[in-house]
C-alpha cells in the first residue's frame, strides 16, 4: 500500500481542486451578466404573478440565504457554508417545495439510470471492440461502419429512434416516467416491475450510444496490442489465443479506463437529454421544468450536484485505476 | 501534400463521409435558391387541427371544383373508395353481426364487397335484438349502417352556392370527375408536413440545417483556433505556461462542458442569445480535446532534429513554428476540427432542448426543431413528421465527420488500415 | 554419431502482402542441426534470417505462409502438423524461440511468474502453482538469475535483466532446440556479455541439446557458433565451419561480409575493410539465376541464368558456379593488390 501512497496524493490533491474550482464556476458564471440574476427572474414572474405576496417571500427568503445584497466575496461564502448545509433555497418554480427537496428524488433517479448504463455499455463496448480486432473479417466489417454510425448519433438521437420504434410503433414499452403514473412509490412488486419496465428504454439509448463509442476506440487498441511483440511471444511460447485475448484485453483496456475517466462529464451530459427524451424523473428533466420556470435556485442547485457527481465518478475511476495497473505501483517504488 | 491528398481521397470512408457533408451543405446552400418559400413562415392555424399536417400533396379544393374536370374511367375507382370507407376491421364486424343474425359464416365472404354490403342491406335492422352485445357496439353499428349509405350509389354530388335566401345550384361532380394537378392553381407539396406552429418542415429543416452548421462551424473555428494556440503555446514554450494550461485544461476536461453551456446560456438570457452568440460561448469552452492532443504533438515534435537545426541556424521562433511543426501537426489539427463541428452541432441541439438554445423566433436550428416536437408531444402523438427528419439531418452530419475522422485516422496511422 | 536435433529440407515459406504479391522470404532452404552444436546465421538486414527462424518454429501466422519443404524436429516431421497440436508438443517443448528485442517480449501487466504458469498451463502440464515455482527458482539459480525476479513486473527490470529472464523463460520447458534471435543487439556491451555466457552455459551443461544463433554481429559468431550458415536474399549462399566460414570463405558474399569486421582475432589484423556496395534484390520479382549478382565482383554472363549450391567434402557448401580454386585464386590476387597499395 505504501508504494500508492504518492499516486493518491497527487490524484486526492487534484480532486479537491476541481472540486472548489466547480464550486467557484458554478457561482460566478451565472453572475458574470450585469445584475442580479434573482432580481430580473423575479420582476419577470412578478408581472405575470397575481400571488405577489407569494413572489415577495420567495425573493425575500433566497435574498436573505444568499444574502444578495452583500458583497460578492461574501456572497460566495454564504453559498458554500449554504450548499454544505445542503440548503439551496425555495424553488421558485415549485414554490413551497424547497429545492433540496426536489433533487432529493431526482438525484436518485439519474444515479440509477446514469451509473449501471455507462458501466454496461463501457464493458459491452470494449468487449465488442477486442472481438472486432481479433476475429477481423466479417465481424469486423460490420461491427465498424455500425459503431461509426451509433456513436456519431446524439444520445437524445438514439433515444427518440428506441422511442418510436418501441414505445409508439410497438407499444411494447412505456415512453415516459420512471414508473406507471397510477402507482405511489411502495416496495409492492407492482412498482418494482414497473420501474424496471420504465428504465428499459433510457438505459438502452445510453447503453448502445455508448456501445458504439467504445467499441471503436477499443478496436484501434486491441489492433495496436495484437501487433506488439508480447504478443507473438507468447504465441511463440504455446500459449492459447482465448489466453491471448485475456491479455490483450487487459492492457488495451488500461488506457480505456482512462478515457473513461475523462468521458465521463460528456456522456453524463448526453444521458441527461437521453432522460428529457422520456420524461424520466431525474436531473435532466429537472433541469428542464427548472430552465423553463426561470428557478435559478433550482438550476444553480442542479448543475453543481451533476459537476460533483462527474467529479467523484473521476476520482473514483482514477483510484481504481492506481489499483489495476501493475507499472503505477512499480513506478512509486523506485 | 499530394500524397496526403491522393491517399485520403482514396480512402473509402474519407470519400463517403465526404460526399455526404458536400451533399447536405449543397443542399442548404441550393436549396433555397430554387425554392422560394420562407423557411419560418406559418402557413397552417397554429391550432389543433392547424399544426402537424401530415406530409402529402395539398390540393386547394375550392380551386379543384372550379377547373375543368376531365372525366376517366378506372377500373378500381369504386373499389378504391370503398376501401378507404369500409376498412378490414369494419367487415369483419359485419360478419360477427350477420353471423349473430343467423346467416351461415361460410355463405359470407368479406372479401366480397358488393354481396357484404347486400347481404348487410338486407338484414340490417338496428331494432333488433342481439344477445351479448354491448350499448356501445350497437351504437357502432348504427353509425356504421350511417356511412354506408350510399356508398355504392353513382351518383354525383351537387355543389349548391349560398345565395340569398335558399341555396342555389352552382355546379356538380360526378364521380368519374378528375381533374388535372398540374391544372389547379393552388396546390401545395408539404413534403414533411408541417410542425406544430404551422410552418412547412422541408424548408424549415434546410435553413435549420444551415443554421446548425454555421454555428458547428463558427464554434469549430473559434475551439480551434483557441486550442491551436494553447496546445502550442503549452507544447513548445513549456514551463510554467505549461503548467497552467495544462491545469485549465484537465480542468475543463473534467467539469462537464454541458454545465459550464447551461449556466452561461442561462445567464446570457433569451434576449442576448441570437445563434452566432450560442456558436460563440460553444467555441469557448470546447477547445480543452484539441489543446490536449496538439500539446502532445507538439511537445514530441520539440526535440525532433530538424526544430533542433532550426534553433541552431537562429530561426525566429514564428518561422521554427509554421515551417517545422504546424505541417506536422496539420493532420491533428485538421481531424480536431472536423471533431469540434460534430460536437458543437450536438452540443446546440442539446442546450436547444434544454431550452437555452438561440432564440426561437427569428431562426430554426436542429436542435430547436427537436425542442418543438417535443414541447409539443411530437413522438406521442405519433407525428413522425416533426423529429424524424431532423433526427437523420442531424445523424448525417454527425456520421459523415465521423466517417471522415476515421478515414483520416487510418491515412495517418497505417496501423489502423484494414 | 550424434543425433540430428532438427532437420530442414528445402523449405520455402513466403509472405503475402496486402496486395496480394507472394514474397518468397525463405527460398528452399536446407539445413541439419546435430545434438551439442551451436549453428549460427548470419547475414545482413532483410535477408530473411528472422523469417528462416519463425518457419523453423511450424506455426504459422498471416501474413507468413508455409510453401513447401519439410522440418523435421527430434525425429518427428512437423509438416503439415495440426496447429493445435504444434502449439502444445512442439512450442516450447521441442523448440523455443528468443525473439529480437526481447525486452518487450513480456506482457507488462503480468508478473513473471504467473506468466510461467501461463506457459505451463497451455502445454496441459497441471503443476500445482508451489511447484511450478520451485522449478522456476530452480531455472533461476542455474541461469545465474536472482529469485525476485520471479514476483516482478517487466517494468521493474533492468534491459539486460529481462533480455535473460527472456531466455530463462524460453527454457523453462526444457526445450531440444533453441533460436536465439539476436540476443544480445539491443544491449549494451557487459550485459551481451552476460547474456552470450548464459547461452553457452546452456549448451554446456546440457539444457538445450542444440542452438541456432541468428546475428548480423559477425565478430560473435567465430566465438558462438560451431558452424554457420550465410544467407543471402532468402537463400542459403554457403555453409561451413565456423572457422572455416570466418577465416577461409568461399561464396563472394561471405567474404565480402567477413571482410567488413573489424576482429582483433589472430590472423586477421592485416585485412582491411571492405565494404559491399549495393542493395539485396527485391524478392517480389527474384532473378532466376544467382541474386548476389549485381554486387559481385567476379561475376560472369552464366551467373544470371542459374545457380545451385555446390556441395564439398566435410559437409562445406557454397553457392556460386565458379570452382573453389577460381575463387581461392581470385582472393588471392585481391589480397596481394590491397597489400601492394
């Protein structure tokens, strides 16, 4: 363990970094226009409102939480003591509901749809990739221009296509929610199955979007592997392909790990419109009804928990990595 | 350099990709050259009954009456206009009920629509008592015994004019009446129909193809450019300008584009954000890949001999720079820009559908036509019309780059060729 | 009379390139290996040497395709063998293979060790993973290498470390035959040392019945090898002794190439430097009679139409259809207008 003690360090040091740097992003770009944002949303809403009261203690309140009428820097610590606190603020949109209280459920949502679906198509996609680079021939003849053509599509793409084709033409599966709109929230096995039937089609457009990106990065490593000497030295040596191929996945996929790393902020931006396609309660659709409302809280409130949540995702995957790639440990102890 | 041009013009996927993106820019520039419709003019009620016309040839039917019918005699005429009356599902039904009514199943032919429709006549009696058959299927069969009447009648139709008191006849149509398209003065190709304000898709789609890829190329151009200059500036200068581009950059990498867009779309307000503003604020933020790579390029290009005579023979470092490493790093540069326009074009349409894209009034881009459909429950509601199209505009261009990148790569990097 | 660890029979192996050409990389070569003899090749860049060295092994892999000829190893003919039995009876067991450049032969992400019980694994051997090791320990300490090395990931040793935890490897199955690729090209002067005295011990003490020693580094072979063949274009221009081959060559190519070395060996400290001009042919298109002539001195209008080997007595062959006594006079009066110069 001590040989990792260096690789952490540095990758702990990098993560607090990114993350105040999100935290300072996340405050200052909405501010970077002229006036306060509140300020203008709310005379907006006030013109059309006809429940000012309601208006005023909105604006009261976030005025006060954020104390909006201090100055800038001490605008800022407010805002970190307040998110730390987990306190955003009253939704404007969905005044009384706090916003903390909205993402509460959202949160849950895109994490259980986001997380298994990049991971299954990360793994699919990869796994697709070797093949296509070992067995060569048909196989890869048709897997590559499929993949070009899947991983150019946009995740809403992909999305709106398995919506029509299975949702509208073939009634086969339900087009929007995260489960039936007549069932509460129980541990019956009646919602059980009905959330997993409504999380079928926005976790396969994630999946096969990323399927396609992969497998085509993937291919062109394990094609870069098969030539390098290990290779044929081990044939030499009578090892058996299936065994080969165990290693060349192996090291082609450290650097895809890597990528995943890096990966991430993207493919969670694209899954997130993925959810809007089908109204899937999580943060993109959220995202929505808040950008719609004017809730700057809510927005403001969104956007950073997706910035955290890219960034421990990377962290995590970096770590991992330290762990699985032998030369990281060898390259601490000497 | 005619080498490279030769081999990348010999590689299929180059020349594939190529010729789609060609296709589809021509399409956008020609296109309304020929066709002289507004692309954002609304031409249908923005009602429920006005938006989403189904694609199809729109004959003004006032216009029709009034031209010169020429009469023809086809074949299937009456058949045809049975069968849009009387559907499959209809027949059978007339089966259950006769079958009910006691009529032997193997002396009724669906098929055959003149015995049905006999057969249906003659035994039809909406008073009649029929064992286990619900309110509602007896209504149905009522209104089904309303539409059939007449429909094996020859006869014409006679057009009456509002006159003053009573309606007078102004003319008829006989059933073997056709008239002449090319004849009829006003008479519509909705190729796509319209959308749900009314407007014709086709046109629309084009200007928000053109739209699309300006942006694509604007912000392409601006990420470019910004990560040309850091990449190089980090690679070749090093130090601690290195350092902190190279931490902006990780940076950047890390955080999700797609928030840093939100928030600033957002802020930038509906107003402000016309699409050379969106192209720009995209450009913005998407040079951190290109930067990466060309820092890569670059910092293994530094210590290449020939940058080594360069520095000897005294050279400036402007002329060491565009002489002895842009050629070299031409190739990256180049696929990095063909990357930047797919994902700045993927990148409008997504902040288009979050609703932060530009505004929507005064132009149409791909990802606005999406954030329409559906606003307006498009999919839903089953009206192809208004994402389908754009979908496959939009998986086009993206293809095509791709399929450009790919064919460079492998023009490049002999290792990936098949 | 000692045993014939491997035999080759005119053997011809070719390459088929992208588009389509047949490159004949081994051109009907014919070689015997007998038990305790060392046989080096020699030759220059290009010549076909490596290529000789993979067509020994049976298996084949695109674009290397097997032509013609035989190979017979310890008595058993390999031709036309069932790759999978190729890969367990013969790989390894019969004969290994050193390549060149062996550093990176090792997969970096596995420890040795476990590579070691890959290679047992493959060949149906079910040791348990305790005395899989202890042989390897064993292995170890004969080839004069530390033990720790075993638990180590190729990132962690040295060049020369790995060239010979390379060898030690390919031995691991006790293989008859061994071809060393250019062991010691890619290192540096102590550790091609090292490595050329791991490989005699091998000899010596009776690991490996035989060797075949692939180099470009002339100097070696004289020290190496018990006899030696020079290619040239993917044939086989003369065969000898060692010594023979060094300090008495018969086919103009060989001594042009013993003449380009610069030995501090007895005998040779006189002969200046000669240097061949010109390139080996293209072997997409080979010419049909001798391929050494654009380059050769002494060649005359028969050259071109055809040439075989030419067998002596003591087993010594060259391939060129002047006589022995034409070229031993012709080397003379070249060496006595050098030495009048």
């Amino acid at each position: 363990m001590k040989g990792y003690a260096k690789y952490f360090r540095k990758k702990i040091v990098w993560f607090i970094v990114t993350f105040i740097a999100a935290f300072l992003l996340n405050f200052f770009l909405p501010r970077l226009m002229p006036g306060d944002p509140v300020a203008a949303i709310v005379a907006r809403m006030a013109q059309g409102q006809s429940n000012a009261t309601g208006v005023q203690a909105i604006y009261k309140q976030y005025t006060e939480l954020f104390g909006t009428n201090k100055p800038i820097h001490e605008q800022f610590f407010l805002y970190v003591k307040n998110v730390f606190h987990g306190d955003f603020g009253f939704s404007f949109s969905q005044y009384p509901r706090t916003v903390a209280n909205v993402l509460k459920t959202s949160v849950w949502w895109t994490l259980g749809l986001q997380f298994p679906a990049i991971i299954v198509g990360f793994f699919i996609g990869n796994i697709l990739g070797v093949l296509a680079a070992y067995l060569r021939g048909g196989y890869d003849k048709a897997l590559m221009p499929v993949s070009i053509f899947v991983s150019g599509l946009p995740a809403f793409g992909m999305a709106t296509i398995l919506l029509v084709i299975f949702g509208v033409t073939f009634k086969l599966l339900p087009t929007s929610g995260g489960y039936g709109f007549d069932l509460i929230p129980t541990f019956s096995w009646t919602f059980i199955w009905s959330v997993i039937v409504h999380f079928q089609l926005p976790f396969w457009s994630i999946v096969l979007i990323a399927i396609g990106g992969w497998a085509i990065g993937m291919r062109s490593m394990s094609i870069y592997e098969l030539n390098a000497d290990y290779v044929k030295y081990s044939r030499f040596m009578g090892i058996k392909d299936t065994k080969i191929i165990q290693y060349v996945f192996r090291n082609a996929m450290l650097p895809q790990i890597t990528g995943l790393a890096l990966a991430i902020g993207t493919m969670v931006g694209g899954a997130l419109v993925a959810e809007i396609i089908f109204s899937y309660p999580g943060l993109g659709t959220t995202l929505l009804s808040a950008i719609r409302g004017q809730d700057y809280p809510m927005i403001s409130a969104a956007t950073l928990i997706i910035t955290i949540m890219v960034l421990v995702a990377n962290f995590a995957i970096e770590i991992l990595y330290g762990f699985i790639d032998p030369r990281i440990k060898a390259a601490q102890s000497d | 350099m005619k080498n490279t041009l030769q081999q990348v013009f010999h590689s299929g996927k180059f020349v594939v990709g190529f010729t789609i993106f060609t296709f589809i820019l021509l399409m956008v520039i020609i296109f309304p050259l020929l066709v002289n419709t507004p692309p954002l003019g609304i031409i249908s009620q923005g009602s429920t009954q006005g938006s989403f016309l189904p694609p199809g040839l729109y004959v003004n039917v006032y216009d029709s009456i009034a031209t010169t019918p020429y009469t023809l005699n086809l074949d299937d005429a009456a058949a045809k206009r049975i069968a849009s009356r009387l559907s499959p599902a209809d027949r059978t039904a007339i089966k259950e009920w006769l079958v009910k009514a006691g009529i032997p199943e193997n002396e009724i032919d669906t098929t055959d629509t003149d015995t049905l429709l006999d057969l249906w006549a003659s035994n039809y009696d909406p008073g009649k008592e029929m064992s286990g058959m619900t309110f509602a299927k007896t209504r149905y069969y009522q209104r089904l015994d309303a539409s059939l009447q007449g429909l094996l009648s020859t006869q014409g139709l006679t057009i009456a004019a509002a006159g003053t008191d009573t309606l007078q006849a102004a003319g008829s149509v006989a059933q073997s009446d056709y008239v002449n398209v090319t004849e009829v003065p006003n008479v519509r190709l909705l190729a796509l129909g319209t959308d749900n304000f009314g407007r014709d898709v086709l046109p629309e789609l084009v200007s928000a193809t053109g739209t699309s890829l300006l942006i694509g190329l604007v912000a392409g151009v601006i990420a470019t450019t910004i990560g040309l200059v850091l990449g190089l500036a980090a690679g070749y200068i090093g130090g601690v300008v290195d350092d902190i581009i190279t931490f902006v950059n990780n940076l950047f990498i890390v955080i999700p584009s797609i928030v840093v867009l939100i928030l600033i779309s957002y802020s930038i307000g509906q107003e402000k954000r016309g699409p050379v503003t969106i192209a720009v604020v995209i450009g913005l933020f998407g040079w951190v890949w290109t930067a990466k790579a060309v820092r890569a390029q670059v910092i293994s290009l530094r210590n290449r001999d020939h940058v080594n005579m360069s520095k000897l023979s005294g050279h400036p470092i402007a002329m060491i720079i565009f002489t002895d490493i842009l050629p070299y790093i031409a190739s990256y540069v180049i696929m990095a820009f063909i990357l930047q326009i797919s994902t700045a074009i993927l990148s409008e349409a997504s902040l288009s559908i979050l609703g932060l894209g530009p505004k929507t009034s005064s132009t149409a881009t791909l990802g606005l036509m999406m954030n329409w459909a559906m606003v307006y429950m498009a999919p839903s509601l089953g009206k192809w019309w208004a994402y389908m199209p754009v979908i496959v505009v939009i998986a086009l261009v993206s293809f095509s780059l791709n399929l450009m990148n790919t064919g460079l790569d492998q023009v490049y990097n002999p290792a990936l060729r098949e | 009379m000692s045993e014939v660890m491997l035999e080759v029979r005119d053997l011809t192996t070719k390459y088929i390139t992208r588009y389509n050409e047949d490159i004949y990389a081994v051109d009907h070569v014919s070689l015997k290996v007998e038990e305790g003899k060392t046989l080096g090749i020699a030759g220059e860049s290009g010549c076909g040497k490596s290529t000789l060295a993979l067509s020994l092994m049976g298996y084949y892999f695109a674009p290397l395709h097997y032509t013609s000829g035989e190979i017979i190893i310890n008595g058993r003919n390999i031709t036309g063998m069932d790759p999978d039995v190729v890969r367990k009876s013969i790989l390894g067991t019969e004969i290994a293979y050193i390549p060149q450049a062996a550093m990176n032969a090792l997969n970096p992400t596995r420890k040795i060790i476990d590579f070691i019980e890959d290679v047992y694994q493959a060949h149906d051997e079910y040791k348990s993973k305790k005395e899989i090791y202890e042989l390897a320990c064993e292995c170890c300490s004969i080839l004069g290498l530390p033990e720790t090395v075993l638990q180590k990931y190729p990132v962690e040793l040295s060049g020369g470390m790995k060239q010979r935890t390379v060898i030690a490897v390919s031995v691991i199955l006790f293989p008859k035959i061994l071809i060393a690729d250019e062991p010691s090209s890619a290192l540096d002067v102590t550790s091609q040392k090292m490595v050329i005295k791991m490989l005699k011990d091998l000899m010596k003490d009776g690991f490996i019945k035989s060797m075949i020693f692939i180099t470009h580094e002339l100097p070696l072979l004289y020290n190496v090898t018990d006899d030696i063949l020079v290619m040239y274009a993917g044939q086989i221009v003369e065969k000898a002794t060692a010594k023979e081959a060094v300090f008495d060559p018969l086919h103009p190519y060989s001594k042009g190439l013993m003449g380009s070395i610069i030995v501090p060996e007895k005998g040779l400290r006189e002969v200046k430097l000669t240097a061949i001009p010109g390139v080996p042919p293209n072997l997409k298109n080979p010419p049909p009679g001798c391929r050494f002539v654009p380059r050769c001195r002494y060649a005359r209008a028969e050259c071109a139409a055809s040439v075989n080997l030419r067998n002596l007595e003591g087993g010594r062959s060259y391939r060129c259809i002047l006589s022995e006594r034409e070229l031993r006079d012709a080397y003379r009066m070249e060496a006595e207008q050098n030495a009048r110069k």
